[in-house]
C-alpha cells in the first residue's frame, strides 16, 4: 500500500496519519479541535530505535561501539524511524498498521510495527522492534506536540513522578536521581507504576496520557506546545539502560490518550 495521509474516524474524533512523514500522527481533531502543533516536524512522531539523545551518537553494541549520525551536535537524538517513509501494512476506519525496515545509519536489520488505534474517547499508539539475525539494544517511545492553547486558557499539566532525572549541562542524565523540581522542563522523569499525565484545557477538554513504560519526559519550553513523551527508558539510554532486542523476545511498548470534555 501507498504512504499517502490516512484518515482514521470514531465518533467525533478524527486522526491523521502520515506514513510518509516518519510515521507520525500528523493531527488528533475531537470535535474539529486540533489538539496537536501543526508542522512537518511535530504532530506526534515514533522515537524507534532510542528514544531522546544519544551521547556524541555513541553506543555500545556488543563489544562494538556504534557511531550514528549527529543530528543534534553534539549528539544523535531521536532514532531514524521519524526522517523515512513507513509502509502501510493495513487500515480500516479506525485503526491504522504501519511498518518500517531499519536501514543505515542503524547498524541492524529489524522491523518496527505501529498501530494506531482510534476509539471515540481514547487514541491508542502501540509499537514494537523485531529482529531476525543479530541481538541489538533499542527503545521505544512517543514525541507528542500538545498545543498548549486551544482558544482559552492554557493548558494545565499535571504528574507525579517519583524521581527527576538531574540533568547535565549537556542535557543528558547525570545518573543522579532528584525530588522533581517545578518547570519549565526538558527533563526525563521515573514513574516505576507505569507513566501517568493530565493535561488541562480549563473549561474545555481533558487529556491523559498512560502507559505501562516506567520513563516519561516533558518538553515545555517551547511557547506553542507542551510535550509528554512515555517511552521504555531514559536519554542515553542505549548506553544506560538497554533493551535487548533477540530473535525470540522483540521489544513492545505502548500508550494511551484518553479524553474527556470538561
């Protein structure tokens, strides 16, 4: 199937995907209000196969240290998987499967499988790696762009982590565990009971992002968006806290945004 805009509709709520775009979900619309920033780099986009930065790009693999592109100097950030065309695997009204074949830079063959499933008051993102030669450690994860205004107030959020991520002057996790500290963040945060957020529109629309992953990070700095991003470790985490992805055992993650109007 083609890599053409999906659109995918239950109840009110309607969703664009665009498999020629990184796989993204382009826009999240309840009731013709557009949730997500609007761009080509935004919407909400796959992080496969790290999620965040990655350390000058280096990791290790096996005995091997692996060097990656430095898409954000002095680091890699991100994964591959939001700069490629994905292949559309199958679609119905409201459900979309979507999947990708690792390619260089990456220096393992694999697939990366997403489905985008659409209820009326929910939107569910799962994905996972396959590998069918060689073991390589990945993550998994979401880079959604909330806009932080819909026509009111702004947008209120609400967590409660157990632990902040310190972060280094190099943006990265120093390793250190502190009590969280009041945003604005661009910081990494531990929720062992799986990620939990609320996002606020007062008066209009509540949001919440779930997932059974332990690692969430929130990007707020930017004036027109607020991003919660639940993923299956921290940045760096390829050096830090791999996954291992075999043959027998692929790496599977998932999240859910719930709604309801207020």
């Amino acid at each position: 199937m083609s890599d053409e805009d999906i659109t995918l509709t239950a109840g009110d709520a309607e969703v664009t995907v665009q498999p020629g775009n990184g796989g993204r979900v382009g826009g999240l619309r309840i009731g013709g209000v557009e949730l997500l920033r609007q761009g080509e780099r935004f919407g909400c986009f796959p992080m496969v196969p790290w999620c965040g930065r990655i350390r000058d790009g280096r990791f290790l693999d096996g005995a091997e240290v692996r060097q990656l592109p430095l898409n954000a100097p002095p680091h890699a950030i991100h994964g591959t998987v939001r700069d490629h065309a994905w292949r559309t695997a199958r679609t119905s009204t409201d459900e979309a499967v979507l999947t990708y074949e690792l390619v260089d830079p990456w220096p393992h063959p694999g697939r990366v499988t997403q489905i985008i499933a659409l209820t009326e008051d929910a939107l569910t993102l799962s994905m996972s790696v396959e590998t069918y030669e060689s073991s390589f450690p990945a993550q998994i994860g979401w880079h959604p762009w909330f806009n932080r205004n819909l026509g009111g107030e702004d947008v209120r959020l609400g967590f409660d982590p157990a632990w902040q991520e310190e972060r280094g002057d190099d943006h990265l996790p120093t390793g250190n565990r502190i009590d969280p500290k009041p945003g604005p963040w661009d910081d990494c945060f531990g929720m062992p009971g799986g990620v939990e957020a609320t996002l606020t529109w007062p008066g209009q629309l509540e949001l919440k992002v779930t997932s059974r992953e332990e690692w969430v990070v929130v990007y707020d700095e930017q004036r027109e968006a607020v991003c919660v991003e639940p993923q299956t470790g921290p940045p760096n985490g390829l050096n830090t806290l791999p996954h291992l992805v075999t043959p027998l055992e692929p790496l599977e993650a998932s999240t859910t945004w719930s709604w309801r109007r207020l």
